[in-house]
C-alpha cells in the first residue's frame, strides 16, 4: 500500500514497501507533502496534549495554529535533511559492501526518512510533556513498543536505501543505538560532575 499524504502513518504497517518506492521513485514531493501532513496531524494532537493535560493555556487563533504547523513542517524538514545527511555520509564513508565503500544516497536517505523522522520528533515531545504529568505503567509499554518498532523501521530503511541485508541493518541500527546512549550517558554523566563540583 502505498500515499502521498498517509506513508507517514502506513510506513507502521507496510515499510518495506513504502521504502523500496521511496527510493525507487526519488521524488522528493511525495515525502514532503507527507511531512506537511503529519506536521498538520502531529501538531494538532501535540496541541491537543498540551492542553489537556499540562497548566499551559492554549488559546491560538486559526492563523497561529497554521504558523504552529508550518513551523513544525520546517523544523522536520530541517531536521530529516540534517540527519539523512549525517546518516549518509557516515555510512558511504565508513561501511564496506563486497570490500567497496557503499554508494551514497542522500535523496533516497532523505525520502526515506521523510516517514520516520515525524514519529521519533513526536514520541520525543509526547516523552517530555507525560513526563510532567506523571509516569504511568501502560505508557511507557507503549512507549517501548513504539521505539522498537521505528527501530525495525530504520533498519528497513537502511535495507532498501543502501541494498543491504536486513540482518546488516538490524546490527548497524543497533551500534548507532548503542553509541547514542553510551554518548548520551557520559554527556549526562559529566553535566552532573560539573554541577556537582560548582
């Protein structure tokens, strides 16, 4: 199955398809107006969320919730382009294939992650703002689930950008994830040192 505005939301459910048109097609409309979807999709629940169930009192008038969608458009575009970019040229640099380097793709890599990057930007803010409020066992199930989920997601799509095994882009997904929480930790670590010695 595959849309121009729902991939956002079939890429769940149907992935490899999803990503092999991708990246056959190269087009970089389609993609974007699917982030313009889940951005008007997105920001509306995220405002929704906000509302319920934090103290901020939300009263924004049509033309400010358009400027809320279109800013979260532009931040997703910015930040899909930056980490296709990064994700890119790590991978055409480092990542042997046969003893060849693999072959750089920014575009496939960027209509690609046009589907997932939404997601992680919106289970990052929905994170943030449940926190506040409390933690609550079935959300963090959720949450869990949700995150391995768009890891299977980010191995597929390493799959059909980069004509890899999905074994190869389960174990290169798992080492990005084990050197961002390794990083993570010690940036942690070492923001709490400081802190502590001030």
């Amino acid at each position: 199955m595959n849309s121009k505005f729902f991939n956002g939301i079939l890429v769940l459910l149907f992935p490899d398809r999803i990503f092999k048109q991708a990246v056959k097609d190269e087009d970089g409309l389609k993609p974007l107006t699917s982030l313009l979807f889940a951005s008007f999709l997105f920001s509306t629940i995220g405002m929704f969320v906000l509302k319920k169930f934090t103290y901020f009192k939300l009263s924004l008038s049509v033309p400010q919730i358009f400027l809320v969608i279109f800013i979260v458009f532009f931040v997703a575009v910015f930040v899909t382009a930056a980490i296709s970019g990064l994700f890119n040229w790590v991978y055409s640099m480092t990542i042997l294939l046969k003893k060849k380097k693999i072959k750089s793709d920014f575009l496939g890599n960027f209509c690609t992650h046009a589907y997932t990057v939404p997601l992680w930007m919106f289970l990052i803010f929905m994170h943030i703002v449940l926190e506040r409020v409390g933690g609550n066992i079935w959300l963090i199930i959720v949450s869990v689930s949700v995150i391995i989920r768009l890891l299977d997601l980010e191995a597929r799509l390493v799959k059909a950008v980069y004509k890899m095994r999905l074994i190869q882009g389960y174990l290169l997904v798992f080492l990005q994830t084990l050197l961002l929480f390794l990083g993570s930790t010690l940036g942690y670590a070492i923001t709490r040192l400081i802190s502590m010695n001030r």
